[in-house]
DNA sequence: GACGGCATACCGACTGGTTGGTATGGCCTC
DNA sequence: GAGGCCATACCAACCAGTCGGTATGCCGTC
C-alpha cells in the first residue's frame, strides 16, 4: 500500500504540520495574536487532533522553537562557507550567507525565536528558555570559528568570542526589528554591512578598495 | 487658572493615565496579549472612559507609540552629553548614556516601540508607521552628530550616517531581545560596547588601553 | 446671578463573538 | 480488545467594543 505517500490533509504528520503552521503563523503576527482555531485552520487539522498532540499551545510554542533549532542547525551546517578552511573566512562566510538569506517577504526572513521571546519572556518561562536556547546554541557554533581565528590570527582582546558571536545575534534580531517598521529589507542589509565591517576591523581585515558594490 | 495647557487632555487626566498603562504594560507583555480591561484597571479608569478617549485599542498604541517618542525626546535632549563641543563625543556620549539606562528589570528599560512593532508590523499599519516613525526620528538626531563627526575629523567612507545611525538602533534593539531571552542586562551591556569599540574603529579613536573595566 | 444650551468627561451593564481547553466517542491497526 | 489517532460537540472565561445615561463645567443672555 501506498503508506508512504505524503498526503497533505490525512493521517500521520498532524503534529508536523501544526508545527510548520505555528512557525510561519507566528512569524507574521506574534504568538498571543495567533489563535488555536488558525493553527488548526492552516495545518487542516481539527482541535482533538491539536490537543492530543500538544496539551497546551504554549508547549506547541516551545516545540516550534526546537524545531526552529534544528532546522537552522540543518541549513548553516550545509552552508557552503562551512567548507572553508580559514576560520576567519568561515566568519564572514557566515555573515555573507545570512545577508544572502534577506529576501523576500519580510515574514520570510525574520526570526521565529526573536519575535516570540520578545512578548513571552515575562509571562512564558517554558517558550523563553526555549528561545534563549535556540538563539544561544546557535551563536555557539559562530563562537567557536570565532576562538579559532583570533588563535589563528593572534588577536588578543579584551572582548571574548562568545561576547561578539552573541553580538552578531543582536545585530541580526535588531536588524530584524527595523525592517519590520520600515516593511523591507534593505535595512537589515545595511546592518549586516556594518557588522561585516567591524568585525574586519577587529581582524585587520579591512581591504581599501570596494570590497561590496553598495 | 492655568486653563493655558496646551494639552486636550482635561480634568482628571485619564487619557494620560491609560497611555502610561499602556506604556509599561505593553512592555511587559506585549500588545496582543494587554487587554482594555487590564488597562483599565491599571489607570484607574472605566471601560466608558477608555472608549470615550480612544475609538480603539490600536489607537491607544498609537497614542503610546507618540508619547514614548515625546519623552524620549526630551530624555535625550536633557541629557549632559548633549553639552559636549565635539560631535564624535556627543556619539559616544549617547552610547555611553544608553549603557548606563540598562537599569532595573528587564521591562523597565526595554523600548516600547520596538516590541510592538514585531507583533503588528503586518496585522496594524498605523501602529507600525508610529513605531517606525519613533525609531526613524531617534535615530535621525544622532545621524546629525555622525556627520557633524564625519566632517569635523575628514571621514571618508562607504557607509552614510544615516546607515550607521540606524545600525545603532538596530544594536540595541537586538540588545533588547538577548536581554530578554537571557532575562538579564548584562547582554546588552556587552552588545552595545561592541558597538561602541567599532565606531572607535570607524574614527580611529581607539584607545590602545583598556578604557572601560570590563 | 439665574438661566438655558451645549460640550466634555465619565460610568458600567451589556453584546456578540472568540478564546484556550475539555469530554467523549469512533475508527483503524496491531 | 487495547491503544494510538483523531473528529465532533461543547464550555466557561474573556475579548473588544457599544450604548443609554449622568455629572460637571463653560458661556452668552437677560
């Protein structure tokens, strides 16, 4: 029997797609704005299946965050820039790869994580930790190429890698938060241009010419 | 009488009253999830009153969105670096400012504006251009400095003030959200000397001492 | 200074609809 | 026949917003 085939409205995947529906959902208006009923809507699912699958729509909440994690933990790990060998170019790599990752609709681009912690951090222990998490254990991977070219390159500073790693996580939220009240993009880019710089500054990397045509 | 207040607001004030709610409950929670009636409660104030002062609830966000950019406004122009001849001082002034408001709770130093807009940027236009409207205008008195700098000590760059301007805003928004998800300041603090050393960079004023403790 | 006319400020019960969550039962597979 | 998976029906609480009404102050007229 075909028991493998994908059907998108019967059986298996409930849970999945609910998940797949609070990610993109959630993005576009916030978590207290998102309803149960919609969730169900847009993932063709009925209430007895929601709350059989999550006993309650935060922990939906903090399940979409996990998989936020791994899913941006698939997407960098097979990033081409992971192939290169300097950890400094890794770095930038990095910055490249995100600025690249700025198109579209802005609800495309933004960070699931960063929009839901920014409303429940007060009221929602359990999707905070989640959010802090998926933020943090992402800027780990980044802290890590990070120690391994100031070795490479003898910097010695008075900043640490996890203090910039965690600060390129602020410019990206915050870059984030001004393309949503200017409605496009082009923000966003600007600010990653700016952190690309500094961190080339950091690194005496700073070519004179036009590195970039903006 | 002092019946000369330029203000509409009248008597017992409690319009002022519920933009003030609004203003630190929304900080708090967030926009979706502040209902009329909290705010009412927390302003001391009736439902009929609410509606007789806002036809909405998104009007009151607007309303609070305009009052925080007025206080901010006058937070920043009070403020002693205001009083410092050389307009690169002024910049740093301003990020030094900033660091030392991250005081308190979290909620108590978070912006207003930058959390409404990630919930409502797409659901609430007219709460989003107010949101944008507060940072733009923020952002558009140190952008005077930035330039006033530029000329002053013969920058020549890529990037325009108004770029690096917005880069601030979008630091410490970012900041913001780290400091939510960690549920601590110290985040912030050191996002913003990030951002404080790269524009030491961009004018080649850093000092090759430690300046600052940490 | 008494008067009517009118605007502003406010009250709180009420409404229609939505919320997150529950209770129960049926269907399919093992 | 037991258990996973889901559908239907339903609920109490809560939501934003409405509406008829009151209390008070201003202002020009006489």
């Amino acid at each position: 029997m075909d028991s493998h085939s994908i059907e998108p409205s019967r059986s298996g995947g409930a849970r999945r797609r609910l998940v797949d529906a609070a990610t993109s959902v959630i993005r576009e208006k916030g978590y207290a704005a998102t309803s149960v009923d919609e969730l169900c809507a847009k993932a063709g699912v009925t209430k007895g299946a929601f709350f059989h699958h999550f006993p309650s729509k935060g922990s939906l909440a903090v399940a979409a965050a996990d998989h936020w994690s791994a899913i941006s933990d698939a997407l960098f790990a097979a990033a081409p820039y992971q192939q290169l060998d300097d950890p400094l170019d890794r770095v930038f790599g990095y910055l490249d790869f995100r600025r690249a990752l700025l198109r579209g609709r802005v609800e495309e681009f933004t960070c699931l994580v960063g929009t839901m912690v920014q409303e429940v951090y007060g009221t929602h222990p359990d999707i905070r930790r989640a959010c802090d998490a998926s933020i943090s254990g992402h800027a780990v991977k980044l802290e890590a190429d990070i120690a391994d070219a100031m070795k490479r390159y003898r910097i010695r500073a008075s900043w640490t890698p996890e203090s910039l790693a965690l600060h390129t996580q602020a410019v990206l939220q915050g870059a984030f938060i001004l393309a949503k009240a200017k409605n496009k993009a082009g923000v966003a880019e600007a600010s990653i241009d700016h952190l690309r710089r500094y961190i080339e500054l950091l690194f005496r990397r700073l070519k004179t010419g036009a590195r970039r045509k903006s």
